[in-house]
C-alpha cells in the first residue's frame, strides 16, 4: 500500500550560505492512509515547518535543502507550480492555526467556501452555495444557511473553526495537515473541534498530520505520535506505546512536564534545562558534520 | 434554492442600511454635493438660463440679480463679455465632471495593475517598478501636464492624459504597500493552501481587501483631477476657449477682480464645494463599506 505522505530525510534551511540556520534536519515518517499522526513538540521545533513544507507554503526565505516529501507516490518537491496547486485544497488539505485570522475578512462564509468548490469542483455558483450548506451542515453549524451570508467576524472562534475544517474535508482529501487547529480555542471548544475533526477523518478516511504540542490532545485523536525536537525526530511510534513506555528522555521528560487529572499537581516536573541544551548540542554537531561533509 | 435566496436577501438589505448608517452626516452630505453635482453637469442644457458663450457687450460686468445694479435674467451677473456667469458655471461643471470621473478611474486602472504586480511578485519586479515610481515622482506634474499639451495639443483628451500619467502612481504606491500586508495575513495563506493561483488570489482575495481604501483614494482622486484641470485651465492649456470652465473663468475674473469680484469668487466656491463633496463621499464610503468596521 502506498503512504498518504511518506517524508524522507528532509532537510529545510533558512537563509542562503553562510547565514542559513537549519529547521529540520533529516526527518523521515510515513502516514498510511487513514492514519492520524501526532506530531508533538516545543515551539522551534519545526513542527509547522514540516506542515508548511508538505504544503509547499513555506516562508519565501526558506528553502527545502535535501530529501524527497512525496504524497501517494508523487515527489511534492520537484513537482511544477501547478500540477501541487490541483492537489493542495483537493487532495492535500490545511487546517490552519489561528480561525480568528484566516478567513477573508471582507467575504461572506459562504463565498469563501463557494470559492473553493468552484475552483477544484467547477461547480456553478448555485450549486456551490448549496454544497456549501451541506458541508456547514456536517460540521454541526446551525442555520448553515444564514452562516453562508454572515461574515467571519460575525462568528464565533469556534464557529470559524469549524468553517475552516469544513472547507478543509470539503474535497474529499486523502491527507489533511491540521496546524495547531486547537491551540487558538479555549479548552471547552477544543473538545468539540477534536470530535469533528476525528468524525470528519472517519467518514471522509482522510491521513492526518497533527501538528500540536498538547500531548493531551495527541492521547486523544492519534494513533500514531512523532516527537520533534530541533528539527529531528526523536521517537515515534504507536501513541498508547510512547505514552506508556517512552524511550528518549525528552519524551520522559515531556510527559513529566504535562499536567494530568490524575496526578496531583507537585508531581509536575519541567524539562530539565541541561536535556535541552544537550539535544541542541547534539543538532549543531550534525550541521557542523553537514557542512564539513563535501556535498 | 428559492428558499435560499429568501434566506439571505434581508440581511442583506439590513446590512446597506447598517453600513449607511455608519457612513453618517458625511456620506450624506458627500452625495449630495456629488449629486448635485453629477446631475448639474448633466442636464446642463436644460437648466442653463442662456448661452453660456453669448455675449450681450451692452450688459457686460452685471453683478448678481440681488446686488443694486443686477439684471433678474442674469442671476448671478454677467462677465465682462457680457455672458451669463451662472450658465458658464454650470456648463463648466460638464468639464470638470468628465474629467473627474474619467481621468480618476483610468490612473485607478493603471496605478492599481502596477500596485498589485509590483506588491505580490516582489523582488526586482518590485524594485523596478518602485524606482519608476520614485523618478516619476520626482518629476514636477505641471510641468510633465504642459509638455503633454504641448505634445498632444490641448483639449480634453490630454487633459485627461496628463491626469492619468501623472497619478497613477498615487494609487500604485498605496496599492503595493497594502498588497504586500495583506499577502502576509493568514487567510493569504489559506488561500494558498486551497491551491489558488497567484492571479485568482489577487482577484479574489487581495482586491476585495483594498476596496475600501480604493473607494477612498479614487474620490480624493477625483477631487484632485477637478483641481488639476482648473490649475491647466487656469493656464490656457486645457480644452479649447470658447468651451466654459472654472479655471478659465478664474482666469477672466482676476483682470477685473476689484470691479467684479464675484465673476472670480463664483467659480472658486463651486470648485470648493466640488472638493469638499468628493472628500466627503470617500470618507464616508470607506466607512459602509468596511465590514470589519461592522462591530
């Protein structure tokens, strides 16, 4: 069976030459189809980088700088302009981070969504706005058609959420990168916009990469969980194994750090900052090796 | 579908209403003296009391109807040519109206292609186009209007040309700085993560985003365009002399400023309240249309 997304060795830098700071150094994971992968780890550690760069949206300063992401078969790297824009919204799918900012502010819900069908499903406009009820509908807003004519700043942080996920699964996707969909949600809504996600992956059997750094969250929805750190996968593997045998000591030390309903408070330990220091140590060996090594 | 349509229409209708509201006494006033301006302009033939370029030698420099000495048929007096000043006004308004209208949307149309270019491309097709702009600026319009009449001949086509060639970059400038904000919000990236093109981004996303500022600039734009043929006119280098305009008029009345001050005082009032008017309108359009604004 072909990987939804198998990522191999991927290198991102930014900046050129001598100034360029690595983001990701070598990563490698593969998503079977259907899967949901956890994709944990603490800010820098290039966890949205490896979204990013599946979608191909990476910063105009950044660059992929060795290693092949191919999607069901297909190298996303060297694949032209417009062949990776007829998979991105249809095949390979976003939910982005911050709902308050992205959707279009001056367009109706619904228009933004009608935008999307029609480029990918050439749907009339009619029909587009009747689909887009129907995927308002799946994702449990009420009066999905009175929604359609509101715009984003009418709704709701949840609302706008659930618009994006809907606009996310509306083509059917096989792969779906959720970028921290949660982290802008207070934690009653993230409960709702979780169930969603994982209803929607069900009914629609989309991969999905979850990027979080909410271990909590991973327990929930995931399968499968990859730990990142400095750009480097540090364990992966099915998520009831990490959780309960972890092998790296950053995992170890993560799950010490997350607090739990069923551990008092005290037990709460934070990362050591020398296991810190040691793996950034360890990030910076490999890219001084990287750049001695005649390429 | 029906029911559909019936859904959105009155929030729709409401929300004109709301956005009118917010525009408040400016708009009003705004589009009144636009209005009255437009309409004047246009039936000029039918409200016009005379000719505006028959001369009656025998009751030249009549003050107006109300002042000792004033002739009822002449409401406003005559010039020293003996024309009806209040019909020279009004005709006039026919010139500046065109121009207004015609030269604004044309430096809109270019100043806004260049804007967008320039802001979403970026790199050297961004410096290019910013340099150009930066020279053109540093070249003196009035001068730049005079070598085109000169070039063109004069009359209403290269008064317009000069408008349009002088200020199209007013708008490129607020354009590709506003483009470039905008590309950088969230929902610029989302769009991109539904795989739109850059040109179906623009259009769709950017362009949207802009009209609020747009509406604003293209009536202060067409303030100015009133402005800058008065200026030309003024000088003797805007359409041909027998056809009435406010600058030109000015031009008559200063040489018997101290015998007929209301043959120059007229036209400066009309000119005013013309600029006032556009000010006025985009201020207040730029207030019901911004949705954001809707709070």
């Amino acid at each position: 069976m072909t990987a939804a997304l198998s990522v191999q060795d991927l290198h991102v830098a930014i900046g050129q030459g001598t100034s360029s700071a690595n983001v990701l150094r070598g990563v490698s994971l593969a998503l079977e189809p259907g899967e949901v992968r956890g994709l944990v780890g603490e800010s820098g550690a290039g966890k949205s980088m490896l979204g990013r760069a599946v979608l191909g949206l990476l910063p105009a300063n950044a660059t992929v700088s060795a290693g092949k992401i191919s999607f069901e078969g297909r190298d996303l790297v060297t694949m032209p302009e417009p062949e990776r824009r007829g998979l991105l919204g249809r095949r390979i799918a976003l939910i982005p981070q911050d709902p308050m900012t992205s959707l279009n502010p001056v367009k109706r819900v619904g228009a933004q969504i009608a935008i999307l069908l029609r480029h990918h499903l050439a749907l009339s406009k009619r029909d587009a706005l009747e689909r887009a009820a129907d995927l308002l509908a799946e994702v449990a807003i009420r009066e999905p058609r009175r929604v359609l004519g509101l715009y984003p700043h009418e709704l709701s942080g949840g609302m706008r959420q659930r618009v994006l996920i809907a606009m996310a699964f509306a083509c059917d996707p096989s792969l779906v990168i959720a970028d921290e969909p949660t982290t802008a949600l207070d934690v009653t809504v993230q409960r709702q916009v979780l169930q969603l996600v994982e209803r929607l992956r069900q009914r629609h059997g989309a991969a999905v990469l979850f990027v979080t750094h909410d271990l909590g969250v991973v327990a929930k929805i995931c399968r499968t969980m990859t730990v990142l750190h400095a750009g480097r996968v540090l364990e992966e593997g099915e998520t009831a194994d990490v959780l309960a045998r972890p092998r790296h000591p950053y995992t170890r030390a993560l799950l010490a750090a997350t607090p739990r309903a069923d551990r008092p408070a005290e037990a709460l330990r934070p990362v050591p900052p020398a296991l810190i220091d040691s793996l950034w140590a360890e990030a910076h060996r490999l890219d001084r090796i990287a750049a001695m090594a005649p390429s | 579908m029906a029911d559909l349509a019936l859904d959105v229409s009155p929030t729709r209708q409401s929300r004109w209403i709301e956005g009118i509201k917010r525009g408040g006494a400016r708009l009003w006033l705004g589009a009144a003296l636009v209005g009255l301006l437009v309409l004047v302009a246009l039936l000029a033939p039918l409200i016009a009391p005379h000719d505006p370029i028959e001369q009656d030698l025998m009751s030249a420099q009549l003050p107006p109807a109300w002042l000792t000495g004033g002739d009822p048929s002449y409401w406003l007096g005559t010039d020293s040519l003996g024309r009806c000043v209040l019909s020279r006004l009004i005709y006039s308004a026919r010139t500046a109206v065109a121009v207004a209208l015609i030269a604004a949307s044309l430096a809109a149309a270019i100043g806004i292609a260049f804007g967008l270019v320039a802001g979403s491309f970026g790199g050297w097709v961004d410096q290019a186009t910013s340099r150009l702009i930066d020279v053109w600026m540093a070249f003196p319009p009035v001068l730049l209007s005079i070598v085109l009449a000169a070039v063109i001949g004069a009359g209403l086509t290269s008064v317009i040309a000069a408008i349009v060639v002088v200020d199209w970059t007013r708008f490129a400038r607020v354009v590709r700085a506003e483009t470039m904000v905008q590309l950088q919000r969230d929902y610029a990236a989302a769009a991109r993560a539904i795989g739109l093109s850059r040109g179906k981004i623009l259009r769709l996303e950017i362009l949207p985003n802009l009209v609020p500022l747009l509406v604003t600039l293209l009536a202060v734009e067409m303030g100015i365009a009133i402005l800058v043929e008065v200026i030309l006119s003024f000088v003797g280098i805007s359409v041909a002399g027998d056809t009435p305009t406010w600058g030109g008029m000015i031009a008559e009345g200063r040489q018997i400023v101290y015998q007929a001050p209301w043959i120059m005082a007229l036209p400066i009032v009309c000119i005013i309240l013309s600029l006032i008017g556009f000010n006025l309108l985009g201020d207040g359009l730029r207030k019901t249309l911004d949705p954001v604004q809707r709070r």
